[in-house]
C-alpha cells in the first residue's frame, strides 16, 4: 500500500542551502540580495530565525522571523478557514407515491431543514409491486415538492428513473434561503417579544371553587370534634363474604382514614 506524500518541510536557518537569499528583515523592509550566511547572522543578532517564505522566485525569499510564532499563525489561520468552510452534504428523503399526508409533511418538514443548512436535498420517490406501472403518481408527487420549496431552493437534477425508484434532487437558492432564514427570526423575536410582555402583564389570581359535598361521600364519611373524618371498614355488609361472630364485631366499628387520603375526601366532602 502507498503511503502518503509527505508535505515539504519549512527551512529556517541552516537548512537552507543557497548561496545567496532575497532578504525581508524583521520590520518588513526589503533589504535585497545578500548572501545566505551574512542572512542568518542577521536573524540570530535578532534572536530570531531565517525562514524561506516563497522560492518561486530565485533566489528565494526568505525573512527574519519567529519562526514558533510564525508556525502559530498559520495554525490558527487554517483552523479559521476550516470553520468558515461549509461541507454541503447530500440528505436523502425517501417518499412512496401514496404517502399519507401526514407523514408527507414529516418529509417536507426535514428537508425544509436540510436546505435551510445548505445542504443538498436528494428525493427518492420508491414504486413496489405494481406502483412501477403508474410512474405518473410519483412525477406529481415531485411536482408538488417543488412547488412547495421553489422559494428557497433550485432543481439541480430533475426527476429521473434509476431501477425501480424516481429520482430527483433539490439544492439550496442562496437569496432564498437567506430571505427565509431572516423571516423566521422575525418571527422568533416577534414571539420572544410578545412571551415577554405576557410574563410582565400582572396575571389574574384563580381561586378555585369549592367542591358540591357528594351525598355518597356523606354517607361514608363522619367528622368528629376533633377534627379528624371517621369512615366505616371496609366488607361490613358484603353478602358473598363468610365472616364469623368475630370478626362482624370488629367490622362494625369505624377506623379513621389515612393521611394520605384525608386531602381528597375533605375535597369531596366540600371541607
């Protein structure tokens, strides 16, 4: 397997083997032609390095420099550029010619999405069975998609057949997607504006109103003096239970109700 081309290497100082250099100095000024040594005593007087800049030219240009420096800058200036470069990307939106219509918005919402981002938009129109008599459903269907996105992007390949599928692929209009993008955060600001004077608007306190007593509930439920609500045990009178003379006796008295259930009953009973 071949390896990679090595890229060529900086030469600073000693490395560089011509007799004579087209000098820049450190203040940017052009000294001239000079020999190479008399070069390099300059950058070292100023504690700095000779560094070949450009040799399309003969002799090459070469400049005082820090060289550490120098490597720093054109660091950060390819990471720049990198950030600043858009890799547009081709998405793929797949669809059936009988598609639902709900499901035909979902599609159309992600592929407004993907050309919103600058990305190519690669609609796959799929025919089974018998569909692939009836290509016309799939040819309107595209038509539909492009009627909906021509106000921000342009046909780049138009409907085509590959096998069974229908083909067609969308790119995004650069003023048009710019226009659109400047609408919806005018649209956004506009929300955020009116969410804001709503929070700061004073909001009318609800009280809620007290709950009708149930005549069910009154009939289970007694409250006593102090305060607490009594209710009857639970198979008291349930004919299908076999209880013996015991265990009626204890039924027959009341238990009180848990805390956890006292907040719901005292609703119910209108307390």
């Amino acid at each position: 397997m071949q390896g990679k081309i090595p890229k060529p290497k900086d030469r600073i100082n000693y490395d560089i083997r011509e007799s004579e250099v087209r000098l820049v100095d450190e203040n940017g000024q052009h000294v001239g032609v000079i020999n190479t040594q008399e070069a390099i005593r300059r950058a070292e007087a100023a504690g700095l390095d000779l560094v070949e800049v450009s040799s399309a030219s003969r002799p090459y240009v070469c400049r005082i420099m820090d060289y550490g420096n120098y490597k720093y800058e054109q660091a950060k200036k390819q990471k720049d550029a990198r950030r600043k470069q858009h890799v547009i990307d081709v998405k793929e939106v797949k669809l059936r010619p009988r598609i639902d219509e709900h499901d035909y918005e979902v599609k159309m919402r992600n592929a407004r999405k993907f050309i919103l981002q600058n990305d190519k938009v690669k609609f796959v129109v799929m025919f089974r069975g018998r569909e692939r008599n009836h290509s016309e459903f799939g040819t309107k269907l595209l038509s539909r998609v492009i009627e909906e996105l021509q106000s921000i992007a342009i046909v780049e390949s138009r409907p085509q057949s590959e096998g069974r599928n229908l083909i067609m692929v969308l790119a995004p209009d650069p003023a048009g997607v710019k226009a659109e993008k400047a609408r919806l955060e005018k649209l956004k600001k506009l929300e955020e504006k009116e969410a804001a004077s709503s929070a700061a608007s004073p909001q009318k306190e609800f009280i809620m109103n007290k709950m009708k007593t149930q005549r069910s509930a009154a009939k289970r439920f007694s409250l006593t003096k102090k305060g607490k609500i009594k209710r009857s045990k639970a198979y008291h009178s349930h004919l299908l239970t076999s209880k013996n003379t015991k265990r009626k006796r204890g039924l027959r008295k009341a238990t009180y109700i848990s805390p956890s259930d006292e907040g719901r009953v005292r609703r119910m009973l209108g307390l």
